[in-house]
C-alpha cells in the first residue's frame, strides 16, 4: 500500500495540484529533479580507407581509445558492376560513431595526419590517418543522404533506359522504312 508521504504525478506529467500554492513554473529546490541526460554521440570522418581495412579491423583499432557504435565504409565498387574473385572489398570512405562525443574529438586530435601502422612489415606501414571530427552531425544525416544517393542513381539508370529503348526504337523504325523503300524501288525497277 503506498504511503501517505509520496505524492502521485498525475497522468499527463505535470507536477502540479490545482490546489497547491506554489506556481506550477518554479521549481522548488527541496525537490531534486531527476532529468536523463543524453549522451551525445561523436561522429568522424575517415577521408581514406586503405586496402584490406574493412569494418571489423577498424572497430578493431578505434575501439581502443572508447566505445564505437555504428561504422559504415563507402565500397569503391560500382553497383552493378560484377565483383572479382580473390579482389578484396576496397573502400573509398568512412564514418564511425562513437557513444561520446569527447571520446571523438579525442580520437580525432590524437590519430589525425599519424601512421596507421606501426611495425615495418605492416600492410599499412606507409599509409596515414585522415581524419575529421563532424561537429553537429547525426547518424539519420548519413542515412538521408546515403539513401538520396541510392534514388538518384536508380532514377539516372531509369533515364538511360528510356533514352536506350528510345534509341532502339528509333533505329528499328528506320531499318523497317529502309526495307520498305528498298521493295518500292525493286518492285518500280523490275
């Protein structure tokens, strides 16, 4: 049984009696406010994926410095274009999302314009992190536009079609007229 002691918030969220005397836009100090903050979370921005770096070695390297959420690497190939036996997965970019936002910035101070590999005999022993940190930036930004990508490039494919089958049809009229013209002389001729 509750006691007494506790009073009940109503329904809709408000605080406030229509009875008490204190105005419902103060607060008052003697109760605490138990507010969630949300944590921001960071996103950067990998400029240059080199060979053979895919997701798992990327979560692999960046979860070391905190907690990596979503990564997503923009594949260099073609959609479309029929992908090669023993070629591996080549990358031109890359996002990753950390959980904090100072965690990002951290990463990107740190790693920016550094070598990704450290040994000599390391695959990546030449090659350098570009890195930015995306300030004001939001994991659905990223989505929008990978998905506005993807509707332009079916809407492109849908105008080379048409203009293809134009083309087709076109070029078929006039064979047939040719053939035409070609009987009415012969038939003329003979």
């Amino acid at each position: 049984m509750p006691t007494p002691d506790i009073e009940r918030v109503p329904e809709n969220g408000s605080d406030c009696d229509s009875n008490a005397e204190n105005n419902c836009n103060e607060l008052s100090d003697s109760e605490p406010v138990n507010v969630k903050k949300t944590r921001k979370r960071g996103i950067i921005y990998l400029s240059t994926i080199p060979p053979y770096m895919n997701v798992a070695k990327i979560r692999e390297i960046f979860s070391q410095y905190g907690d990596v959420g979503r990564i997503y690497l923009q594949s260099s190939s073609k959609p479309g274009e029929k992908r090669r036996m023993r070629k591996p997965n080549l990358f031109t970019e890359g996002w990753v999302e950390f959980e904090k936002k100072s965690v990002a910035k951290s990463v990107t101070a740190n790693l920016n314009n550094t070598k990704i590999g450290t040994r000599k005999r390391s695959r990546y022993y030449d090659m350098i992190w570009n890195i930015k940190y995306i300030p004001r930036f939001k994991w659905i930004h990223l989505s929008e536009r990978l998905t506005y990508e993807r509707a332009a490039m079916k809407q492109r494919l849908q105008a080379e079609i048409s203009q293809a089958k134009k083309e087709a049809h076109y070029l078929q009229t006039n064979v047939e007229k040719s053939k035409k013209l070609k009987k009415k002389k012969n038939l003329a001729n003979e």
